[in-house]
C-alpha cells in the first residue's frame, strides 16, 4: 500500500500575473455592467415644464438690418455685374429674407415651406417668398432681381423689434 504523504502534493502556488489578470477581467465586467446601465436608464424628457429659462437676447435691430440690407445690396451687385444668374438671386433674396426674420423675430421662416409659410401669421414674409418662387425655379431666366431686391428691402426696413 501506498504511503498517504505521497499521495498528497503540496500547495501550487500561482504567478502573480494570474491575480491581475482576473482583476482586470473582473474591472472589464463591472465596467461593462455600469455602461449597459447608465445607457439604459431612464432619461428626463425636456418639456417646457423644466426647461431652464434663458435670459432674452438684446437685439440690436438697427445693426441686423444693415447687415441683411447689405446681403441683399451685394446679391444685386453680383447680378448687375453678369456674375450670377436671375434664379440663383432670386434664392439668394429669398434666403436673406427668411434668415432675417429668423435673426429678428426666432421665426423658423428659413426652414419652412412655402406652404408651411401660408399657415402662419407672417403674410408680407409669405407673399414676398411667393412671388420670389417662380423667378427661383425658371429656367428662362425671367423676373427682375432689381424690383425683387427692393421688395425685400422693404421687407427688412420696415420691421419692428
């Protein structure tokens, strides 16, 4: 019969190596438990009810429209001068227009439709835009820049803060 001191070993002793090993893929777990859960949890809907109010933006009207004024004196010049096209002013007058009155009013009138524009309280904006679309998308190149860039002058001048 065999002795019971051979049949028992002594202690196995690991490398250290091991012990990092397994924190590390024990940190990589915690790591991936914690990311699936902060991702997953439940998000606070912004609603008007807690939206943190803003403080109202000065705006200086004078200096808004002599700039947009001055946009629409350089798409005449660029026309007048043969180095754009009828339609490609007359996008250009009609983005001028629409960014003033988002610049001005917060009016989203420069991603609106046209027929989005219709259903809003801004009549002189929509009937302006109106008249602007045919020379925008003909290709003969019919309409006059000059009296379309006069119009939204107007436009521009005669807005109140």
């Amino acid at each position: 019969m065999q002795d019971v001191s051979e049949l028992m070993n002594g202690p196995f002793y690991y490398s250290f190596i091991w012990l990092l090993i397994g924190l590390l893929f024990l940190g990589v777990a915690i790591g991936v438990i914690a990311i699936i859960f902060y991702l997953t949890r439940k998000k606070e809907i912004k609603s008007l009810a807690n939206l943190k109010s803003q403080e109202p933006k000065k705006l200086d009207l004078d200096a808004l429209k002599d700039k947009y004024l001055a946009m629409v004196d350089e798409v005449e010049r660029l026309f007048r001068n043969h180095r754009t096209k009828a339609s490609v002013a007359h996008q250009q007058l009609s983005l001028i227009v629409r960014l003033f009155y988002y610049e001005a009013l917060g009016f989203h009138a420069d991603i609106l439709t046209l027929a989005d524009l219709k259903k809003s309280r801004h009549e002189h904006l929509t009937q302006i835009i109106e008249e602007y679309y045919p020379d925008e998308f003909n290709g003969l190149e019919e309409g006059s820049v000059a009296q379309s860039a006069e119009k939204a002058r107007e436009l521009i001048k005669e807005q109140q803060s």
